[in-house]
C-alpha cells in the first residue's frame, strides 16, 4: 500500500470513518495499481498480501477481492487464485492490465467459475482507441458477460459507463453494475433501475480515491424508494458475496 493515506497506517481511521456513516462492512483492496497497469506476479502477490492484511485485521469488517493480472498467464492466475482463497477471498477483481475481450480473460474466468466468485471488471465510456489495448469499454465487459454466463461479473462504475453502460449490460442478467464513478450525475440512478432492475445494482464508494458522503449521496439522494435504497446500498452485496 502506498504511504499517501491509503497504506495500513490509515486502515483503522478509514474504517472507522465508514462507521461514521453507518457502512458496517466493506470489499476492500491493495493498491491495485502501485506497480503500473501490469505488475508482475511477485507484485501481484505483494498487492493481495496487503488486501489479506485488512481481511485479518479486521475481521467481520471487511471482505477482500483476489487481484490478477491476466497478462501473466493460466498457471499464475490459478497459482493466485488457490492462494487468496486461504484468506477468504470473495471475488476476483480486474484493473487495466488487459481488455476484457482477450483470450488471457479465459483462465481467469474459468478460476472464477471454478470457485463460485465474483469478478469485478473496471470499465469506463472511453473514446480514446489507442488505449483498447488494455481498457475496457461497456461493451467490452458486456461481450465477456455474454461468453461467460455462469459468472456474476460487476462492471465498475455507472457514473463513468453511463447510459452506454447500462445499454450494454441489460441483455446480461449476470452483468451487475456498481455506482462509483465521476462525480454523481442526476437520474442515472433511477435509469439504471428502470432498465436493468435494482437487483443488478450495487454502491461502490471507490474510497479512498473518493468521498463516502458523495458516494452515500448517489443513492441516497436519488428519487428511488426506501426499499430500492437499500437493496442498492446493502442487500444486493450481502447476496452476491453471500456475506452474514
């Protein structure tokens, strides 16, 4: 973790703050991009030993995620994946070491298949085509939905897929999206719910890059009902991670 109030010095405030605003459990990570966009595999490693720290340290309070770099091949994914899983990982999350089109995305997904987890994809409305080397668009997150159907995916950030986003995951009832982003951006919210349903949406705060109070504010200050609310902020994450 780096030492710019995201390392495991600032762990316990930060957890602390979340409690603040009544977030009793959150999926945390390493820096899962303190080595660049491709680490190697001991890099890789040192990332998830950071994510397995917090899972320790504070137990019951956070759940962690398995970052991989696809780029490095079956046997490392595999070798990474067994290895999270002895400190209880809960899914499997993707950064920008590659585009979610790639063949190296077969082994991942087979290991999520495998293990019953849930991958989280990073993804962004993009028109900067000299990056699809290794980004992801909606649309891309959307065809890696539809080659894998028995694998929950999450595509990260509805404020940065936007309505194009929600468009591409829609035919994809195992496409679920999460509200991190940009800045919040009126009735996106409530149209991701009309076209997908609210059981496909989850908060996601990206902290500490962000602010929980905006990120709460997303939701709570959408015009969705009280029960849609909290499907959002909680019961769609406890089902999908199949937390207490």
């Amino acid at each position: 973790m780096k030492e710019d109030g995201r390392g495991r010095a600032e762990a316990a405030e930060l957890i602390a703050e979340a409690a603040r605003f009544g977030i009793e459990h959150l999926v945390a990570l390493g820096d899962v991009l303190v080595y660049g966009r491709r680490p190697a595999a001991e890099q890789v490693r040192e990332i998830n030993d950071d994510t397995a720290w917090l899972v320790q340290t504070f137990p019951g309070k956070v759940s962690g995620f398995c970052y991989l770099n696809p780029v490095l091949g079956e046997r490392e994914v595999w070798r990474e994946v067994e290895r999270c899983l002895g400190w209880g990982a809960r899914g499997i999350k993707l950064e920008i070491a590659n585009n979610a089109r790639d063949r190296c995305m077969q082994p991942v997904m087979a290991a999520a298949q495998a293990h019953g987890l849930v991958v989280l994809q990073h993804a962004w409305s993009m028109t900067q085509i000299r990056q699809r080397s290794y980004h992801t668009d909606p649309e891309d997150a959307a065809l890696l939905a539809g080659r894998h159907p028995e694998v929950r995916i999450v595509m990260a950030h509805l404020t940065g897929c936007g309505i194009r986003g929600i468009l591409a995951a829609k035919p994809h009832p195992n496409l679920f999206v999460d509200t991190s982003g940009a800045a919040p951006e009126a009735g996106i919210l409530e149209r991701a719910v009309d076209e997908l349903g609210p059981e496909r949406i989850l908060y996601g705060s990206d902290v500490p890059v962000r602010d929980f109070r905006v990120a709460i504010a997303r939701v709570t200050g959408s015009s969705l009902d009280a029960e849609t609310r909290r499907r959002i902020l909680f019961e769609n994450a406890r089902r999908l991670l199949k937390l207490p």
